[in-house]
C-alpha cells in the first residue's frame, strides 16, 4: 500500500511540474507570436523539441547499458503511438491557436479547459472508471476556471467553436497517452508525437503563412522555451506521470497550468488578479486536492 501511494505521489509531482512548465509556456507563446503566425510557431516548436529529445535518447542509449527507462517495444507499438499521439496533439495545439486568434485569451482558456470534463466522459467508453468524488471535483474546477478564465460575455464566434474542437482532442490525446504510457518509453513517445506533429504541420505552414528567418531570429527565446520546457519536458513529464495517475485526476492536475498562467502573467507581464480570479485559483486547487483523495476501494 505504501509503495502504490508512493508511486501515485510520483505521477502527481511529474503532472504538477508540467503545469508548472506549461502556465509559464503561456507568456513564451504571447512573446512568441509577436514574431510569427501560429502555423509556424508550432511547427517549428514541435520540430525543435523532437529533435532536443532524439539526442538525448542516442545519448542514453551509449551510456547506460542496463537502463531500466529504455524500454524494448516493438516497432509496430512504437509507431502507431507516435502516430496516434502526434495526430490528436497537432489538432489540438493548432485549432486552439488558430482559434486564439480569434477569441479572446479568457474564453479560450475556460473553454480549453473542458478537456477536464471531456476525459472522464470519453473515459467510459473504454472502461475508464473514476470515484464519484472526482466528477465532484471537476464540477469545482469548472467553477475555478469559470472565475478565473471567463471575464467577456459568452457569445459563440467561430474562434470559440475552434477552441471548443481543440479541447475534444486535448481529451483524446490524454486518453491515448494513458493507454500507451504503460508499453512505450515516455522519452521515446514524446520525441515520436511531436516529430509527426512537425511533419504534419510543415504543409499549412507554408500554405497558410510565409515563415520568414528573421521573424523566427527575432522569437528564437520564447519559441526555444516553448519547444525545449514547454514540449519536450513538459509532455514528458506528462507521459511519465500518467502511469501512475488516473487520467481524470491527471486532467484536473494539467489543468493547474491556467492558475501558474495567471500567476506567471502577474509575476511577468504585470497582470494583476482581482478578487474573482483568485477566488477562482481557490477552486481550482481545492478541486486538485479532492481529486487526489485515496480511494477506499483500491486495496
């Protein structure tokens, strides 16, 4: 009993830290986007952070001979990971920024963060079950991020039905990284999804934008923080995490990246939170803490 705590309290300091990562991700991207359209930030973030991954595998694999982390997977399982993976995340990532560019950032984040709700329900047709107490607590963190995100009136425009789709593929996409976590490597996974995700992306990149050098120069930092921190540590530390985590309780923990958001936005930007929005932050985290309560019916 006390390793299984021990290796659930794991999961959730890995999921923690790349909401962490990813609420600080949020000020590279505004920075980022300044430079260059949305196509072309994610498809050479994505490239970037599966090529910073690709050479710390080769790296691993010459010097650790008996590393437990370096998994042996079939090719086939390998591949159809990274495909699937790769697919859902390149929807989502693009359809939310697309979408962004025409919603603003507090309906876009409350809407982004249905996903948490999304999960479990997507989680019954595989046999997905969670304790009664978890819905309990995603109803809360609806209600966090509702007063924390939501701060326009809410009228429906084609940006938010954007952002809308790209939470439905969040959800997927945390759904096929708890059925993978467990047969491939998290590193290995992670290098392969954002690899498919940069190959995929190159197409609209130069269909729907005109990617000019100096641009990407100019936006190097926050696009090297977004492809490096954001990318490769931070959805590796999310594939690593899920393995031990329900994939309800590992929604509500990512989830986490709005409140670091609003806190990085404050710390960096000078975006002060009022009342509502920390009242929000309140939720949020009460919502994080229920969530993680011991089941009793896991012995």
């Amino acid at each position: 009993m006390i390793y299984i705590k021990t290796i659930k309290f794991r999961g959730n300091i890995y999921l923690s830290t790349a909401s962490v990562i990813w609420g600080m991700a949020f000020v590279a991207q505004s920075k980022g986007m300044e430079h260059m359209g949305p196509f072309t930030f994610n498809d050479l973030r994505a490239f970037i952070a599966g090529f910073v991954l690709a050479i710390i595998i080769i790296f691993r694999k010459i010097f650790t001979k008996n590393d437990e982390t370096i998994i042996k997977t079939p090719k086939k399982t390998i591949i159809s990971g990274g495909i699937i993976c790769g697919v859902l995340l390149f929807f989502g990532t693009t359809i939310q920024q697309v979408g962004l560019v025409s919603t603003t950032a507090g309906k876009g984040g409350f809407i982004t963060a249905l996903y948490i709700i999304f999960v479990p329900i997507f989680g019954l047709f595989i046999k997905k079950k969670a304790p009664y107490y978890v819905y309990i607590s995603v109803v809360i963190s609806l209600l966090g991020l509702y007063l924390l995100c939501f701060k326009d009136d809410f009228s429906v425009n084609i940006g938010d039905v954007f952002v809308l789709i790209s939470a439905v593929f969040y959800s997927f996409h945390i759904l096929a990284i708890d059925y993978f976590s467990d047969k491939i490597d998290a590193m290995l996974l992670t290098c392969m999804q954002f690899m498919v995700v940069g190959l995929i992306g190159i197409g609209p990149m130069f269909i729907m934008e005109t990617p000019v050098v100096q641009h990407v120069i100019d936006g190097i930092l926050p696009l090297l923080y977004a492809a490096v921190m954001s990318s490769a540590d931070g959805f590796t530390l999310q594939i690593a995490g899920q393995k031990y985590t329900n994939p309800t309780v590992a929604s509500l923990l990512m989830s986490m990246e709005s409140v670091f958001a609003a806190l990085f936005g404050w710390l960096i930007l000078s975006e002060v939170l009022n009342a509502r929005e920390f009242i929000g932050c309140v939720f949020i985290f009460g919502a994080v803490v229920l969530a993680q309560l011991p089941n009793r019916k896991v012995r």
